[in-house]
C-alpha cells in the first residue's frame, strides 16, 4: 500500500493506541503532531519516529479547551505544513453505575471525547478543505453499544458514530473522508484501569477476556494502527461514514 506522504496529528499519542497510531502513521511517511495533555509524555513517541528517521514534533494540548487546540494545530501547521490527516483518540474513562455516577464524571468524558473530538475536527478542517485532502478517523468503542458502568463513555462513544457519519455528509465533496473506528478490548493503560477497578489482575482480566472473543486474544494498540493506516491512505478515498469495528469478532 502506498500513500502520498502528508502532515497528520493524532490526539491522545502519548501511549497506547494513540503512540501505535502515530508511529504507524510515521512509518507510512507522514509528518506526525503527537498531542497529549503533557508535552513531555509525549518525549517517547517523537524519539521513537525521529529514531526511526521519521518527523515529528510534541505538542501539549488539551482538547476540551478551543484556545490551547486552535494553538495545537497552529504550531503544528507551522512546524509540519498544513495536517490533512486527524485522529481523535484522546479519551479518559470514568466508569460508575448511574446511581453513583457524578456530573463531574459524566462532563469530563463528554468534554475529553465528543467536545475535543469536535474542536480537533474544526480546527483541521479548515486546512483539509484548503487542500482539497482529508482523513478524519475517530475513535469510538464496543461500548457504543452498552456496557455496564459506562453511560458516560457509551454515549459519548455513540455520540462519535454520528458526528462522523456527518462528518463524512459535509466534507465529502472537498476530499476528506471520515470514519470510526470501534475497538474492542485492547490491552493499554486504560484496560489494565478497569481490571483495577474491577478489583482483578490485568493477567487474568487478559486471560479472561480473550477467552470471550472469537480469535481467542485481546486486540494490543498495533491492531488498531493498522486500520488507521488504512483509512488513511489514498486508497481508502471510496470508504467515509463507516464505523468499523475491529474487535475480533463480530458485532451486532
Ligand atoms: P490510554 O492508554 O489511556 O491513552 C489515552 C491518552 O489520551 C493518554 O495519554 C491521555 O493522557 C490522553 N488524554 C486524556 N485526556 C486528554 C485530553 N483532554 N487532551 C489530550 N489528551 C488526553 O487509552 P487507550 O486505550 O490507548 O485508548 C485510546 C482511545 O481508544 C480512547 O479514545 C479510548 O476510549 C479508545 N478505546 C480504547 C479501547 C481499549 O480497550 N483500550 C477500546 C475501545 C476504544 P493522560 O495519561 O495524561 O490522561
């Protein structure tokens, strides 16, 4: 597969999918903005593209704040050249059943998911649309379809599934493209959190849970880079609006 060499940011690229997706994304031959809440955390990522003879530069940014993303993707624009490649992958879990969950925790996953997904996006569109490129993937989940403790995360991660089916409406007829991918279990920090929560050993929450799904192993961050990979390059150009599910297995 090749694809014409571009300028991405990938949210949320200090570690786990978001570090896969922005090394993958270097590999492919693309300038990578590696955002996340630290600037510093980001320090292993940018080494291992540079490393690799990749570009890439870190940016600290939070993505529910319109100012600190307006100057994100600015810097990014400046140092790398226009980015016509998005992933929205920052995300944060508060998981609690809804009798206990608080408007704090129900705001910070809605504000970190669907307000920093939004932000990003308009940020970006604005020099994909210039270029007449874009690719736009956002991360949604299994969980979009229910999964208990999660109503905050649930229905920010449906409320992504419509806002890039619009995407994909709107922006269509200036070359960007927008797609979802939906992960099932993927072996990260934000799993090896809720084995925490749940009062059980990542080992045997691993162990269990692939047991549940059809290949018979848990999805690891490379799984989902590879599909981002894909949606992203000139090839794809023919698939927007789409949620795919990469999960090993079916979903319903
Ligand atoms: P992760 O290891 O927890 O990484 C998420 C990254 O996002 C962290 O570096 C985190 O920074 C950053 N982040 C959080 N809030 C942010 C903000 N406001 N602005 C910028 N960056 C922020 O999670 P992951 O497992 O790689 O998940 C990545 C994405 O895939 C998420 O959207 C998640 O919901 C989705 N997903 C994951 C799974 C799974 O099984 N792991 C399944 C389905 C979907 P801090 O460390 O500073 O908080």
């Amino acid at each position: 597969m090749s694809t014409t060499p571009r300028t991405a940011i990938v949210t949320g690229a200090a570690r786990g999918i978001g570090a896969a997706t922005a090394r993958r994304l270097a590999a492919d031959g693309h300038a990578v903005g590696v955002l996340d809440l630290d600037e510093a955390a980001c320090a292993d990522t940018v080494a291992a593209i540079t490393g690799a003879g990749g570009r890439a530069i870190a940016v600290g940014v939070d993505v529910s704040k319109a100012d600190q993303v307006a100057a994100a993707v600015q810097r990014v624009a400046d140092e790398l050249g226009a980015p016509t490649i998005l992933v929205n992958n920052a995300g944060i879990t508060r998981d609690n059943l809804i009798f206990r969950m608080t408007e704090e925790d129900w705001d910070a996953v809605i504000n970190v998911h669907l307000r920093g997904s939004f932000l990003m996006t308009r940020a970006v569109q604005t020099h994909m649309t210039a270029e007449k490129f874009g690719r736009i993937v956002n991360l949604s989940s299994t969980s979009a379809q229910g999964n208990r403790g999660q109503v905050n995360y649930s229905a920010a991660k449906a409320g992504l599934q419509g806002f890039t089916k619009t995407l994909a409406i709107e922006l269509g007829q200036f070359g960007v493209t927008a797609n979802a991918i939906a992960p099932g279990f993927i072996q990260s920090e934000m799993t090896r959190a809720t084995a925490e929560r749940l009062g059980v050993s990542f080992d045997d929450f691993i162990a269990h849970s692939a047991k549940e799904i059809p290949v018979q192993r848990v999805g690891q961050p490379d799984d989902i880079a590879a599909m981002v990979s894909f949606l992203t390059s000139d090839e794809a150009g023919f698939v927007s609006g789409q949620v795919i599910y990469v999960a090993g297995g079916p979903q319903d």
